[in-house]
C-alpha cells in the first residue's frame, strides 16, 4: 500500500473518531440536561406528579365540620332522624352507608342544598368525581351560600387535568371569599401547569404569607422561579423549603449553583 493510501485511510480514522468523541459528549451533554430539567420541571408536590397530590386537601367533611347546618324545622320526624344517623355515620367514617342515608334524605328534601353539598364531599371523597360534580351544582343551582363548593369543583377539575376550568372555579372561590393557603397553592398549581409562571409565582407568594410554613408553596416557588430565569429566588425560596425539612435532589442544587455562577 502507498504512503498516499496509508495516509489517507489514517485521516479517515481520525476523522470518525472526531465525529464520534463529539457524539458521546453531545450524549453526555443531552443526559446533564434532561437530568436538571427533570428536576425543574419537577412535580409540584414533591410526593408525585399526580395532580390529586399537587392539589389543596379536600377530604369528606364529618358533622362537626359542615357549615350551614340545616334547619331542623325544614324536617319532620323522619327526617331529623335520617340527618342524625348520615351525620353519625359520617363522623364514624362510614362513608358508604352516609351517602345512602344522605341520599333518602335528598329524595324527601331535594330543595335543601346543604344535603347535596354533603353528598358532592361524600362521592369525591369515594371516587365518584362525575356524581360529585353534578351534586355540587345542584347545590349552587339551589343557591347554596359556602363558597367552599366552588373550592371543591376546582379540585375536582384540576384532578381530572381540566386546568382551565379549574381556575375559573378556583378564582371564584376566592372571589366568594375563600381565603386559605391550600386555595391559593391550587391556584398557582394551575398557572403553573397552564404556563403562566408569573402568576403562579404570585399565588405561591400568596399561599406562604397565610401559611409562612406552607413548604410545598416554597418549593413551587424555587422550581417555578428557576424555570423563569429567576435564579437567586430560585435559591432563597429552597432555602426556606430546606428550614422546613425539605431535602432536594442533589441535580437541583447543582444547576441553581451552575446558574449562578454564570456556568
């Protein structure tokens, strides 16, 4: 073989093992990326990244809970005795059996709002989203007055991934007067997932200063802020979610390191 071919298959060598040095960094590169962006774009509950979990609580009340108590003239005998027994079961978590008695009750009263309200809480609390949907409607079409129901039809929407209508519950909520850190913490969940960083970060900020030890809000806050390009926020609300017990992925700490650093 000449010197030419000898050479010129040497150059090839090279210029395939270039080409590939290059791919195996590239590769590298791509799996840093995905590993800090995983993180980032981690769930907004740190638990899972199931909405049920990223949302505010909404549990099955018991009798002690249930605002609006109705009006035991409204009922005869029967009746006062059926509420008493759905509110017994009730409060023993017996859920199930609640929801029958509950629902003679709303065949004998079926004018009384409160009684659907129970029974929207009861069938969400059982899984039943499509029953408590329509229970919690007919309580507003009754002109129910706790505007807790519209808290709880945003849970119901943002569980089944309808973020756009659960906002529109959410915010009216607390246009009715809801003013709690778990409605707040919901709303930003939705601006978050509808890709309004801005204003989740502003029902975050919201959620922490009605409830300073709210840590999934400071996480929210940190892992939003970082997706805005807002680094030093990013940190300070990490650390606070850290004060709270929280102990983030080392990924993450990295990359908010990497960014302030100019790396």
């Amino acid at each position: 073989m000449v010197f030419k071919d000898r050479l010129f298959i040497l150059l090839n060598k090279i210029r395939l093992a270039w080409r590939w040095g290059v791919f195996a960094l590239l590769c590298v590169g791509i799996v840093i990326e995905v590993g800090i962006f995983y993180h980032v774009r981690m769930p907004l509950h740190p638990a899972a990244p199931q909405v049920q979990k990223v949302a505010g609580k909404v549990s099955a009340p018991v009798a002690t809970d249930l605002p609006n108590k109705p009006d035991q003239e409204v009922f005869g005998a029967a009746e006062s005795a059926l509420m008493a027994q759905a509110e017994e079961l009730q409060a023993e978590q017996k859920l199930a059996e609640a929801v029958v008695v509950y629902e003679k009750l709303a065949q004998m009263s079926p004018n009384l709002a409160e009684i659907h309200f129970r029974l929207g809480a009861l069938y969400f609390h059982l899984g039943l989203k499509d029953k408590s949907e329509a229970a919690y409607l007919k309580a507003i079409g009754l002109d129910f007055k706790n505007p807790e129901i519209y808290f709880h039809l945003g849970y119901i929407k943002e569980s089944e991934a309808k973020f756009q209508e659960a906002l529109e519950w959410y915010l009216k909520a607390e246009e009715k007067g809801v003013n709690s850190a778990e409605i707040y913490f919901n709303i930003g969940n939705v601006f978050a997932q509808l890709g309004n960083k801005d204003r989740a970060i502003e029902y975050y900020k919201k959620a922490v200063v009605v409830s300073p030890k709210h840590m999934d809000a400071f996480i929210n806050l940190s892992t939003t802020s970082f997706r805005n390009g807002q680094y030093a926020d990013a940190k300070l609300y990490l650390d606070k979610a850290r004060e709270l017990g929280y102990t983030p992925p080392q990924e993450y700490l990295d990359a908010i390191a990497a960014k302030l650093s100019g790396k």
